[in-house]
C-alpha cells in the first residue's frame, strides 16, 4: 500500500468533485421541505429615511399570500438585534458606539437594501408580486456614502443617538517615539491612498429556510453560511432567545463565501421566527441584485501614510491615519478588520523601529462592511507596498534594494513588531529572490523595449508581504475585544473496522477540506486516504466549533485534528500493550501499525480498533471501551504567511486598457499538505486581488445610491481578463503547530493588489505617475496618458 | 396553465407551468434537477447553462414554454449510466478546475459546447473568450482553461495542434 503518496504533499484529487462536477452539490437552494412557503423581503430603495408607514393591505390580499410582517409585528417577542461579536475602544478608554441593527427596520431606513417588512407566500413568484403592493411613507433625509463626507462638519447623522457618525477612533502604537523620529529623519515620503470598497460576490447567492416542530419545539435553519455553530450562538443566545438544544443550523454545500458568509444576519433571524410563527418552513434565496445591497461589503479605507527615513534609505517609522467605513450598521466581526486585523500588520515585512497608526471608523448609509479575503491584510499590504514604490520614486533608491534594506531577516525570528505582533518564522530574502528569478526580473527590459515596438507600454511590480492568520489565542483575542473564544475542535472516531469519521467545526466551501483533512488523518493514522470521510456543517452532528475565516481552518482546526490523533493513539497503544502483553512505554506507532518496540510483534490500527469496540480480551479496569476521541486546539499565536508576488502589465495606450501578462506568486504557507489545492486557493486569491486592482468597484453616488449593483455595473473578472497565475512556494514551519502549517487561503488576495498598481504606475513612468487609487480602470489610464500628451504636445 | 412537453437528460416530461416560468425553474422546481444553479439576476453568471438541442443556453433567460418540443441535456445527465464521467467533467476533476462547485455545472456545459463547436482547434485565448459568459469566483480560471484544453484531444479522439 502507497500511503506516502496519499499523505502530506501529495496532490491528492478531491473527494468532493465527483457530485459536484455530476450536478450532485446539496446547495442550501437545493434544500424544499414538506409544506414550504417563500419569503421575499421588501428593502429600502432610500439610503436614508424616516420611516413613516407601511401600508400592508393590497399586500395582505393578494394571491397566495400567507402573511406580512413589519419591525411592528415582531416587537412584541422582544427580539434582540444583530449583534456585533468585537468591541473597540477608543484612544481615550470609551467603548465603540454600537447601535441598534434591527432585524425589520423601524423609525429609520439607514442604507439602499435595509430590510422593512416580509412578504410570505405560498410561491416565491406570489411574494414577488404582493411585495410590489406594499406602500411605503418616507421622508427622506440627506444621506452620505464616504467617509470623508461621514466627518465633515454639518453632516448627516446615521444614528441620530450616536450624535455624530464616529463608531470609534481608535489608535495603535508608540505616537512620541514616531514623531522623534520623523523629527530627527534625513528624508520623510508621504502618500495618500484609497482602499476601494467590493463586493464579495460568491456565485452562490445567500439562502436561508426555517423551520418549527410543533410536537418538538426544535427550530432548524439551513442556510449558507461559513460557521453554523457562531450563527447558532449568536441567533439563538441574543436575537431568538432559543436554547441551544432546540435549535440546529445546517451550512450544506456553500458555494464561495470569501468573508461574505462568516455574519449573522437578519435574513437567517427572519425565516426562522417567521417558521416558528406560521408552523410551516420559509424559505428565501436572495437574487443577485439583492445579494449586492444586503451581503456585507469588504474595504473601503482613505489613508495617509508617512515614512521617516535615513540617508540611505533605512526605515525608521512610520505614521498611518485610516478613515474606515464601517456602512450603516456594525456587521459581526466589523470592528476587527481595522483594527487587530490592519493596524497590528503595518510593520510588514520590514524591521521599521516605530509605527503609529490611528483609525477612525465611521457609520455612513451604505451597506455593513466586514471582513472580505484578507480582511484588514489587504489595506496594510496595499498602502505599505505602494509606499515602497512612492518612496523608491522619491529617493530614488531601488524599489528591490530599499526593500531588502529594510526586511527583517530570517535570523531575526521570533520577531517582535511595534505594533503588538510577534512573528514566528519567515524568510523574505528567500521568496523574493524566487520570485525574482519565477519572472526573469532582469530580462525585463528587453520585453519592455519590445512591447514599446508593439506600440505597448510595459511595466513591472512588485510586492512583498506578511499577513496573519488563525487569529488566536482566545486569552489574547478576548483582551482585544472579541466575544467569542477563537479555538477549533475535531472529533476523530475510529469505527470498529478502523475506518474513520473526522467531525470538523470548520466549514468548507471550496477550499477542499474533504480531501485535505482526509490526508492528514490517512497520514497520520497510516490507513488509506479512501478510508477517511470528513463531516462538517451541521450543528447536530459536530462538536462546537468556531467555524472557516482568516484562513484558520488547517492552522487551528487540522491541529485539533492532531491532538485528538495524538489521543487515539495513546489509548490504542494501551490496547496493543494489553493485546501483546508488553509493557505501554515499549508500544510504538507508525504506519498504522503498534508494534512493540525491538520484536516483529504487531497490531494493526483496525485490530485495535476491533478490540476497542468488541472488548473480550481488554483493559477494562484500565481505560474505557471505543477509540472516539474529541480535542479543542487553542494556538499559542497568530500564523504569519509570506511572500512576494510579481505582476507584469502591458497597457495599451490607445484606450487604457491594462492586460496582466505575467503574475507570480512565491508565497511561504508553512507546511503543504495538498500542493494542488494550494495553488488553486493562491490562483483563486490572485484573480480576486487583481479584479480589486484593475476592475472591480462597489460605487455610491453623493446621493447614497448604490450605482455598481448588478453584474452588469459591478465588473468581475472574467476568463480574458486574467492571465495565467505561476504559484511557487518557500516553507519556513510555523513553530507554534504541531503541524508547521500557517494557511494558504487569503495569501492571494493580501499580495497581489499592489504588485498590480506597482507594475501599472512603472508601465506609466514616462508620463510622471506618481500613485494611481484602485480600480486602474482604463478610463483613468487613458485620462493620464491623454493628459500627459497633451502635456508633451504643449512643450 | 400552458403546458409543456420537452425531453430532459433522454427522459420525457409533460409539466404545466405558469407562462412567466422560466427554464431553469421548470429543471429545478418541476423536475428536481437542482444541478443547474442560479448565480445572478441579470443573464452575466452563466451558472444556469443546459445544452438546448445539442447547444449551449443560459436557461435563466428562456421561457420554459420556449424549450416546448426541445431535447435539454443537463449535468446531471452528462455521465453514462454507469457512472463513467463525460472527459470535460474528468477534465475538471483531473485539473482541480472546480472549488466551490456552484459555478460549475454551467461551466462544464458551456465548455464542452466550446469544444465541439471548435473542431479545427482552440488556443489558450480563444478558451478564454469562450468562458466570457461563465463567472467563476474561486479559482481564477487558471485550471478552468487547463482543463478544457486537456479535454479538447479526448473529446475529438485527436491531438490539440495549437494554431496560433
């Protein structure tokens, strides 16, 4: 038997493809109960407004329909409101302002897509159309989408109890030792930027269906989400008031979340009161335009950063100021990304001595903006690596040598930053010089010349970052303000033949955990991978686990899986000391087998397992029964992926238009279990890095109206818009796991936005380009290039 | 009620819908086909893509009654009975082309339309502006593209000369 070649490093295919390359996936649409009706939610077209009246007759006599609720129908049960599972506080000790989030609006509209009143009916079609008959009274009030709008004297106020759109201001870091710095610094480089605001966008569109046991009292909720078990915590505990053993929530088959899917929100809290109060299941499934006003956003930071810097170039601090939008109302874990999720990651990859970075988060009329892949990484990676750029630019040190200047070096680990992080391991010399060498960085000036033959501008960028992952410890992360403990725990049960049933809290949707924990266990356990089946996703069946985010799941949840193997193997040793009557420090484990250490006697981890569940011949008095064992892994520390990505452009000067035609990745992800996987999780990170890059925009007006709201405004990048993505990996071992791992998923998406930028502004070096915001669109290239000729023609 | 008679995956249907009702609601709500999937509201994600009549259609924007008399095929009856997978779909398993797996139904059925329609060959570029209807989020279509070139041989049971 080969079970190397299944175990850690093979690119095992995946065990899940087979249903869904056959149309066999179990999507939360896919889900009709007995008896189903269909809800369709009424939003506000206002981005901000009193709410007047609603008038529900027309609606209520319409065909089919069932029932319509409004915030007034539900105020009698005395429902909790969204909650938010982090709270910040601010520079001077107050806790963040958190304002009410009703699940049904009421006095209010705050953004374009607020929820205010539920149609339900017997089809989705019927709810359709008598949600049309609903009567709305409004009077509309002034409303604001930027946040440079939010903190302007005179302006609107989004919740008129806060008294201004101030959700917290909130700071990071030594600001005397800064500003010492910068006094006494030969040269200082500032810039100011944007971090535009996205949309998540999962092919698959948010579903939630309720449903009520009369006889039991048992709700049940399917739905697409990244974490049932947080979803049943926080639905159950603060907004339904149900206990936990009334109450299951299934996350089958999910198509994509990246971020968008880990929140509670008030749809999921809607059909399962709704269930409860009319005793039959409610369904809704949101469209696409709707997914656009009611998913959580990602993004949207204004900024100005400022480096200090000596006569040759070392970094000696740094100064940041964000501006975050946090939308109309606080989103599950909002308050974080900002925050512990930006601020604590501006050191980078370099050894600046000082960092000072203040954020203040501001309410706007705009939908909630939360964690989107990379959540917080992304904007300190974006602004700290066009920093390096603009810096290079105005000193006129070499974009790669100023960096290699200034990187922490790989000696140098443990590494404690200034702004509270300490890095376990890297080597950023290492993945820079692979990448260098991936894109033949020296021969770029002859495909540059030979691109301007072609009448094409050519350019080349780069980006080199660190990033965390596995938020952890809960000690920690509680002092930072989270609500929640941020452990995972995994049940490995060894059934009698000695197959095995992983129970994961982690969720997968997309990233392979079917296959991927199935390898580790096959490996570690030394059974064949075939014999290894994953269960994840449904309350009822696996133990209480925080749930897929951050890139934790191998990090802190595969380490669960460890410890609970480390378990199964102590107790099966006591089994085979019995069975082959040695003494337990004599058993040895490996390759599935227990042998006793200096003979040729052994047993099998089937036989073991055999003997554990049929237990004639056993030590009873000794230990119990079945080989089943449960572990909660708490992680020392944060993981720290790295790496450096390299993008290539040509940008066609006639209309702007930039095409990627070189990208590589040397990411270090710690250990690898499944190379393929992993080089389809960075691919599928880079296309999104570059979509923020080049094309993609969630776009309000001065009014607050979501103009980019469809697939039609909002562009994806398409197949033609992509280039082919060379992944290549360094490891250095996290040292904390017992796995070495540090976690692949959001790699992609933290390195590649600037590596774009830097090569688009490079391509554009001869027209006196500076810095260029997010989306580079080919209307704004072909501004600057039109400018700059006509500039030229001028002189 | 109009009615509608169309075959569905070699197996025949007579199924009463309301005028409005589209398509990819008759496969999915009337007859249970729930692989074919609905990703956007305005016609872009290709998620809902079924071969009508032996070609590729995006079945979110057909009236069912449209598809009266039509022969669909959909994922679900790409396989052989015995299970033996269609090339595409080993193409995109061989490849790791899915993630999620929500856009790919659609996507294998639009693929496999692109190859049979490009018997002279396909170039890496034209596999791209062949996928322009099909959004994928997870995988950035790097293994979308190897995967359908991989599948191009076996499916005209010769060799995929490049030209350029």
């Amino acid at each position: 038997m080969n079970v190397m070649f299944e175990g850690i490093g093979a690119s095992m295919r995946r065990k899940e493809d087979l249903r869904f390359i056959n149309g066999h996936g179990h999507y939360t649409d896919d889900i009709n109960r007995p008896g189903q009706l269909y809800a369709i939610i009424r939003r506000s077209d206002r981005p901000h407004a009193k709410l007047l009246g609603i008038d529900t007759k027309a609606a209520k006599a319409a065909p089919g329909v069932i029932a319509v609720y409004t915030h007034a129908d539900m105020a009698p049960d005395n429902l909790g409101g969204i909650p938010c599972g982090w709270q910040i506080h601010s520079k001077d000790g107050s806790p963040m302002a958190e304002p009410a989030h009703p699940i049904l609006a009421t006095g209010k509209v705050r953004h374009v897509g607020d929820p205010v009143a539920v149609v339900i009916a017997e089809t989705r079609a019927q709810a359709k159309t008598a949600a049309e008959l609903l009567e709305i009274d409004y009077e509309d009030l002034p409303a604001i989408a930027a946040v440079t709008d939010a903190i302007a004297p005179g302006a609107p106020v989004v919740h008129d109890e806060i008294g201004s759109n101030t959700c917290f201001d909130w700071h990071i870091g030594d600001k005397d030792m800064v500003d010492a710095a910068f006094a006494r610094a030969a040269q200082t480089v500032k810039l100011d930027l944007t971090n535009n605001r996205l949309v998540p966008n999962a092919m698959e569109t948010r579903c939630a269906i309720g449903e009520y046991d009369a006889m039991s009292g048992d709700y049940t909720l399917y739905t697409t989400s990244q974490n049932p078990h947080v979803i049943r915590l926080l639905m159950g505990a603060f907004v339904l008031h149900l206990p936990e053993h009334r109450l299951r929530v299934v996350a089958p088959d999910v198509g994509g979340g990246f971020g968008s899917k880990i929140y509670h929100y008030a749809e999921e809290a809607l059909v399962t009161w709704c269930a409860g109060k009319l005793k039959r299941p409610v369904k809704w499934t949101a469209d696409r335009s709707e997914a656009f006003m009611s998913d959580a956003h990602g993004r949207d930071h204004v900024s100005t950063a400022e480096m200090a810097l000596d006569a040759d170039g070392t970094f000696l601090a740094l100064r940041v100021a964000t501006i975050a939008n946090m939308g109309a109302y606080l989103s599950t874990f909002a308050p974080a990304v900002p925050t512990y999720l930006y601020a604590t990651l501006l050191a980078g990859v370099y050894k600046t001595p000082a960092v000072y970075a203040e954020v203040h988060a501001v309410f706007t009329n705009t939908v909630p903006v939360d964690a989107y892949r990379g959540a917080g990484r992304p904007e300190a990676t974006f602004l700290l690596e066009r920093l390096m750029d603009v810096i290079a630019h105005d000193t006129g040190h070499d974009r790669v040598e100023l960096r290699r200047r200034n990187f922490i070096p790989a000696d140098a680990f443990p590494y404690q930053t200034p702004v509270a992080l300490q890095y376990d391991s890297g080597d950023y010399q290492t993945t820079l010089n692979k990448a260098l060498a991936n894109i033949a960085w020296d021969d770029f000036p002859a495909r540059r010349a030979e691109a301007a033959g072609r009448g094409k501008l050519r350019g080349i960028g780069i980006s080199t970052y660190v990033e965390a992952c596995g938020i952890a410890p809960s000690k920690l992360v509680g002092q930072l303000g989270a609500r929640a403990g941020l452990y995972e725990v995994a049940n490995i049960r060894v059934h009698p033949t000695g197959s095995v049933t992983v129970f994961t809290g982690t969720h997968s949707h997309g990233q392979g955990h079917e296959t991927t924990f199935a390898q580790l266990v096959a490996d570690q356990l030394g059974i064949p991978f075939a014999n290894v089946d994953v269960v994840h996703g449904d309350t009822n069946k696996i133990p209480f686990g925080m749930g897929t985010y951050g890139s934790r799941s191998l990090a802190v949840g595969g380490s669960a899986m460890v410890k609970a193997m480390d378990k199964i193997i102590a107790k099966g040793k006591k089994i085979a000391a019995h069975l082959m009557e040695a003494s337990v420090e004599d058993i040895e484990f490996a390759n599935g087998e227990f042998s006793v250490a200096g003979t040729d006697k052994k047993k099998t981890i089937g036989e073991i397992a055999l003997t554990a569940y049929v237990p004639h011949n056993y030590p009873i008095d000794e230990i119990e029964p079945g080989l089943d064992e449960t572990a909660f892994y708490d992680p020392k520390n944060f993981t720290f992926p790295g790496g450096c990505h390299i993008c290539e452009v040509e940008i066609d000067p006639e209309t702007g238009v930039t095409s990627v035609v070189n990208f590589v990745a040397v990411d270090d992800v710690g250990r690898v279990i499944n190379p393929m996987i992993v080089e389809g999780q960075v691919q599928g990170g880079v296309a999104q890095g570059i979509g923020q890059a080049l094309l993609e925009a969630a776009i309000y007006d001065d009014q607050a109206q979501l103009v980019s709201g469809s697939f039609m405004d909002y562009t994806m990048p398409r197949a033609d818009d992509l280039p082919n993505i060379l992944v290549g990996t360094e490891t250095t071992l996290c040292t904390h796991n017992p796995l070495g791992v540090k976690g692949c998923g959001e790699v992609g998406a933290i390195g590649s936005p600037p590596a774009v930028i830097n090569a688009v502004v490079d391509a554009l070096r001869d027209y006196g380009v500076r810095h260029i915001d997010m989306p580079a669109s080919p209307q704004k290239i072909w501004a600057i290039i039109n400018a700059g000729a006509q500039k030229m023609a001028a002189e | 009620m109009p009615h509608v008679t169309l075959t569905v995956n070699g197996k025949s249907h007579t199924v009463d819908v309301e005028a409005r009702t589209l398509l990819v609601e008759l496969l999915r709500e009337k007859l249970a086909l729930t692989g074919t999937h609905v990703g956007c509201d305005t016609s872009q994600c290709g998620a809902c893509v079924v071969h009508v009549d032996g070609t590729s259609v995006k079945s979110c924007t057909m009236l069912a009654v449209q598809a009266d008399g039509a022969d669909v095929l959909t994922i679900e009856g790409l396989a052989a009975a015995d299970g033996t997978l269609h090339p595409m779909q080993e193409a995109f398993r061989e490849h790791h082309a899915l993630q999620c797996g929500f856009c790919t139904p659609g996507m294998v059925m639009s693929a496999i339309d692109l190859v049979m329609s490009h018997p002279q060959g396909l170039t890496e570029a034209e596999i791209r502006h062949g996928l322009e209807g099909n959004l994928c989020r997870c995988t950035g279509y790097h293994n979308i593209v190897k995967a359908i070139a991989a599948a191009w041989p076996v499916m005209h049971g010769r060799e995929l000369v490049a030209a350029e």
